[in-house]
C-alpha cells in the first residue's frame, strides 16, 4: 500500500519542477504569444506525454545508463542548448512578418521527444524514479504510481505559462511592444540554454 505521504511528497516535487521556469515553460510562453492556448495545446499534451514514456524507461532502467555513461548527459545538454538556441532565433526571425502570422506551433509528438533532450527533463525523470520509488510495491504498480501521476500535475502545471502567453497576445495589441516582449523571450530562451550547459 503506498502511503498518503509519498503521493503528497511526489505531488508535490512534480509541482514544483513543473511548474518552474525551464526550457518547456519558456517555449510555452513563447508559443502562447505567437499562436494563442488553443493552438498551443498539442504542445501542452505532448510534454506530459513525453514525460510519462521517459519516467517509465527511467523506472524500467535507463537511468542507469547515464550513471555508467555521464558522456550521454553532457552530450543532451547541447543538443538543448543548439534546440533552444535555434527556437529563440525563429521568434526573432518572425519579426518582420508580425502582421501575418508565420511559423507552427509544436506539434505533440515534437514536444514529446524535446524531453528526451531536456536536461531538466531528465532531472525530474531520475528523481522521481529514485526518490519517490515504492520499492516495497509490486514493480509494475512502483512504476505506473511514479509514472502515472506525473500527467496529472505537469498538464496544469504548465497551462499556466501557455495562459500566460496568450493573455500577453491578447492584451498587447502595439506591434512594437508585442516585439519587445518576444525579443525579451528569446533573450530568457537564450539564458536557459546557457544554464543548461554551465550547470
């Protein structure tokens, strides 16, 4: 029987990382100011798709694969970084054409597989799966405890940024402080990526 305790503590360490500023947040964000929460929502679904898969293979074992090869870590790490990099210089590039719309906004299965080179990402896989554990359970019902509640809490968690971005695109009608507040994204895009590299 899991206990009350570890569910609240899981619920809780989910809340907190997902709901914090990283790369999936600040894509959202993003996201949300270009094309609105509606045509934002395939992004939405697809991160805590992403993550349910990838919490799963770390219960399943994967995680130790970064322990015997820590290479694996350093190399998804700028892979993020060029990602993001490359995110921030297509809001930028998407200045010029600010009266019509341009770009698409992630489709589900692109925002499932990010995780798979998301650092932070990894962090929340790894330690869900070794911190909030339940080893004493059945395995298959460990995993699906640690895995399945994830979902849950990530989808709210993040809505907020993608609401928050729409909010952004609703209120500020002036083309030039829409491109001030979308250079000020790619700049916060480009600071994470630099985070993720030098942490």
């Amino acid at each position: 029987m899991i206990e009350f305790k570890l569910f609240f503590a899981l619920i809780s360490y989910y809340f907190v990382m997902f709901v914090t500023p990283g790369p999936n947040n600040a894509m959202l964000t993003a996201s949300g100011i270009k094309f609105g929460f509606k045509r934002t929502l395939p992004h939405l679904i697809g991160i805590p798709f992403g993550h349910t898969i990838q919490i799963s293979l770390v219960c399943f074992g994967l995680g130790s694969l970064f322990q015997k090869y820590p290479l694996i870590q350093f190399y998804l790490k700028w892979i993020c970084f060029v990602y993001l990099l490359y995110l921030g210089w297509k809001i930028v590039g998407s200045f010029s054409n600010n009266e019509k719309e341009t770009g698409k906004p992630l489709k589900l299965y692109e925002a499932a597989l990010f995780q798979f080179v998301n650092p932070k990402a990894w962090v929340v896989a790894l330690t869900a799966a070794t911190a909030f554990f339940p080893s004493e359970e059945n395995f298959i019902v460990a995993t699906s405890f640690v895995a399945i509640t994830a979902p849950f809490i990530c989808f709210p968690s993040i809505c907020l940024w993608a609401f928050f971005g729409s909010s952004i695109k609703l209120i500020i009608k002036n083309i030039k402080i829409k491109k001030i507040v979308e250079y000020f994204l790619a700049v916060l895009l480009l600071i994470t990526a630099v985070i993720i590299v030098i942490d």
